[in-house]
C-alpha cells in the first residue's frame, strides 16, 4: 500500500510540474499570438466623387509589437470618400483582449476565430486625440484577418501597396 501511495505522488508530483512547465512556455508565447503585421486591402473605402470601391487601391493596416510593459499598436484604414482613420496606441493585455482605456472609454482588439476585431464603443479617437479619423471613417468594427495575413513585426507594407 505503502509502495502505492509513493508512486501516486509521484506521478502526482510530476504532473504538476509538467502543469507549470507548459504554463510558463504558454506565458512566453502569449506576446508571438498578438504580434505582427497584418495588411488587406481596404474594403471599406469608395472614391469622393462617384462612390465606387477604392478597396484595390489602398491596403488597411494593423502593427502590433510588443514593449515593455504591453503592445505599441500603429492601425491606418483608408475607408469612405478615401477618408482616413489612423492612430498609435499603447495597449495592455488584459482579460484575453488587446485594452487602451482613456476618461473616454476603451478601445479593444480581441481574437476571433480568424480575425482580430478592433472596438472602441462609439469612442471618436480625433475627438479624444488618440488618433485622427476623417468625418467618414471609423475603427469601431474594423476587422483584420489573421489567416495568412501576418508577417513578423517589422516587415509590414504601409498604407499603399
């Protein structure tokens, strides 16, 4: 019996360990699964004068590179009438979600299945200066796929193809 209860501890024991071993690899990896260059075209922009897509012409763009003590987030979005939104944030992990809170509210980038959402609650980030958007453009909503889409940090293409 005695011999019994030994080896349970055992295997208790290691599994324990192989518990915390795969926690603190899971902690170092966390930062790889939010950074990159992320780069499509701009599905939301039309020309001033006629309204038609401009998506070919522009590439919206999202950097996320880790810091210190979090992410410097760079998003330009071309979008209605070729009106830009664009704004650097500093962002801090929280709750499985990307978080920049102001006295305004909260801008968020969470993980979906294979895009990453942008959300800032109706937050106008010119108005708050976080950022500046164009009278018709927005980042509540945006939505950058993260499906063969992301390039280390470093190697993005800007605004324009």
């Amino acid at each position: 019996m005695k011999n019994n209860l030994a080896k349970k501890l055992v295997w208790f024991s290691l599994v324990l360990h192989a518990c915390a071993l795969q926690a603190a690899l899971a902690s170092n990896r966390v930062g790889e699964a939010w950074t990159g260059e992320y780069s499509q075209p701009s599905d939301l922009c039309t020309e001033p004068r006629t309204g038609r897509s401009c998506r070919d012409d522009f590439r919206d763009s999202l950097s996320i590179v880790e810091e210190s003590k979090g992410y410097r987030v760079e998003l330009h979005s071309t979008q209605a009438m070729q009106h830009v939104c664009s704004f650097v944030l500093h962002m801090k992990p929280e709750a499985g979600k990307l978080i920049h809170e102001s006295e305004l509210g909260t801008v968020a980038i969470e993980k979906h299945v294979d895009a990453l959402r942008v959300s800032s609650g109706g937050i106008d980030p010119t108005a708050t200066g976080l950022g500046m958007c164009g009278a018709h453009a927005d980042i509540d909503g945006l939505e950058f796929s993260s499906v063969g889409n992301r390039a280390p940090s470093g190697q993005g293409d800007g605004a324009r193809p």
